[in-house]
C-alpha cells in the first residue's frame, strides 16, 4: 500500500513496472509507503544523520599541528531501507551512509580502519594524498582482508566536500552496498554560521539486477517525507550533498519555492550559481547555501520523477 506520507492518497493506485524500475502512480498526492523504518532496527536515525558530524579526537604535537583520529570498522548488516524492505548492507561503523568525517584545513589525519566484514575492503578518501594512502587495490596499504586493519594518514588538503568510499572489486558492488561517507575539510577562515545539513543519496539494487529499486537520501525511502527536516525562518542554511548513487549516471537535487547559491565540491568560497536544481554525476559534491524566507513546508526531491516516487523525496519545515 502507498501513501503520501501523512494520510491515506485517495482515489489513487499506484503498480510497480519492474522493467522499467518505476512506479506508476494514478490520481493525486505525492505517493510514499505507508508506515516507518523503526531507527532502532538500523542502528541509525535519518533524522540524526542529517546533522551528525564527527569530528575525531583531536590532539596537539609538540610542534602544535592538530592530529585528527578516527577509527572505521567494516562489518556486514542488515538495514531496513523502506518499510518491510530488508536490505544485506556493507557498513562502517554500522550504519549507511558512513559517519560523516570533519576537520579543517591542515589538520594531521589519521583513521584507523578495521575489517570485520566478509569481503577484503579499503578506503579510499577524495582529496590530497600519497599514493601509499589512497586506499586502492596493489598500491600501497592496498585491499584490508578479512580480520586485518590499517591506518590511513594524510593532511587534510584542499578544503572543500569530499567524499570516502571502499575501493574494492567489484567496485559498483562494495558502494552501493553501503560502505561510502562524506567527508569534510573546512576552510582554515572558515564559513559563516548556518545550520548544516548533509544529504547523501543513495540508491539500493533489491533484487541482483544491476539497477536500483529503491532511492533515499540517507538511506531510509521517504525518511524526511514523514519527518521533514525542521529549520528556521531567515537563517542560514548549509547543505553538503553528496551523490553516492551507483547504477544511475545522474542524480539531482531539486527544491521548491526558493533558490540556492552553489559552491562547487565546496572548494570556493564564492558561488558560482543561483539555481534551485542542481545535477551531479556519481560521486559527485557540492554545497548548497539559502534562507527562506517564509514558513511552511516546502518539498525537496531529485528531478528524476521515478527517483522521486521510489523514495528520493522530502520536505523542509520552515518555522
């Protein structure tokens, strides 16, 4: 049964064309599935999710260079990715996306990661490194088997929204299984204060076919359709969205009754577009900056119709 996330869609029916992997919907509403993902089935809460920043520990050296320190371990889980729909996900520290990992600029990086998974993993970190710390397969610390560990270290360099996966073969296989996170470098002056959010989309092949079934952000179909994501009127808004999506070419973010400035992959402080779509290719980044300047509830979703009606919508709750 579908509903449009706060009631019953009358008049409506909806089929699945597994073909073509849409949804078909017919009459009024913004279709969703009826009912929630309990968070304390996955471990994780999209509504935590969407301002979760983990920062490390942070320590001192003696030559006063901040060391960042983090620790990732690998395990096999299964998550619920939309009401009754179980999904066999790779994770980091049990939960789809990974934590989303922040530092500044210059900061001294260190992450341990451990492989408590089934499958040889690595990660792999977009940004500025040696080749020994890339996280790849026969190159330095290369694939991490099954029980062992290794620790990744490098400056935090350039600022900007980047993003970390595992980079094992098959490669499709190990992401949208679940093991990829964001990762942020702040600027050394930094950003003016805003509410931050971080929405990574993603999307989940149910039944072994190369093509996804189900789109989210932050994994749970529909998560902030039932929940919107409460901000503030006039305030500052920051959103970090990340395309996570394997078997789609393109993904998008769309948002209704405003516009957004648009910092590519975060790595300028100036915008380069005022825009209220955006189209980012697969593991593509970019920050988003607006205000809004009336209440209300305003949706945001990808561009794709059947991306959107298999999950990958939401709303804002402008109080």
């Amino acid at each position: 049964m579908l509903t449009n996330g706060r009631g019953p869609a009358p008049a409506a029916a909806a089929d699945y064309e597994h073909g073509a992997h849409r949804l078909v919907t017919r009459g009024t509403g913004h279709l969703g599935m009826v009912g929630r993902v309990d968070p304390a089935v996955n471990g994780f809460d999209p509504r935590e999710v969407v301002r979760d920043f983990d920062w490390g520990k942070a320590r001192r050296t003696a030559a006063g260079r901040t060391v960042r320190e983090w620790e990732l371990v690998a395990e096999d889980k299964e998550i619920e990715i939309a009401p009754g729909i179980k999904y066999a996900a790779y994770t980091y520290n049990g939960r789809v996306p990974g934590p989303t990992l922040r530092a500044h600029e210059g900061e001294l990086l260190r992450i341990r990661f451990v492989n408590r998974g089934a499958h040889p993993h690595t990660i792999h970190f977009h940004g500025i490194h040696t080749s020994g710390n890339d996280g790849v397969p026969g190159v330095g610390q290369g694939n991490v088997g099954v029980g062992g560990e290794t620790t990744y270290h490098f400056e935090a360099a350039p600022f900007g929204l980047h993003l970390y996966h595992c980079h094992s073969s098959p490669l499709a296989d190990h992401i949208t299984k679940g093991l990829y996170g964001a990762f942020i470098i702040d600027p050394k002056q930094g950003r003016p204060d805003a509410d931050e959010l971080v929405l990574v989309q993603n999307g989940f092949d149910t039944n072994f076919d190369r093509s996804n079934e189900v789109y989210a952000v932050n994994t749970v179909a529909f998560a902030y359709l039932n929940d919107p994501i409460k901000v503030k009127q006039g305030e500052l808004v920051r959103i970090y969205l990340v395309n996570a999506l394997e078997f789609d070419l393109v993904n998008s973010f769309h948002i209704h009754g405003n516009f957004f400035e648009l910092f590519p992959i975060g790595t300028s402080l100036e915008p380069t577009e005022y825009t209220d779509t955006v189209v980012q290719g697969q593991g593509r980044r970019d920050v988003l900056e607006l205000r809004f300047p009336h209440t209300g509830t305003y949706m945001f979703h990808a561009h794709v119709s059947e991306f959107a009606e298999l999950g990958w919508m939401g709303f804002f709750e402008v109080v």
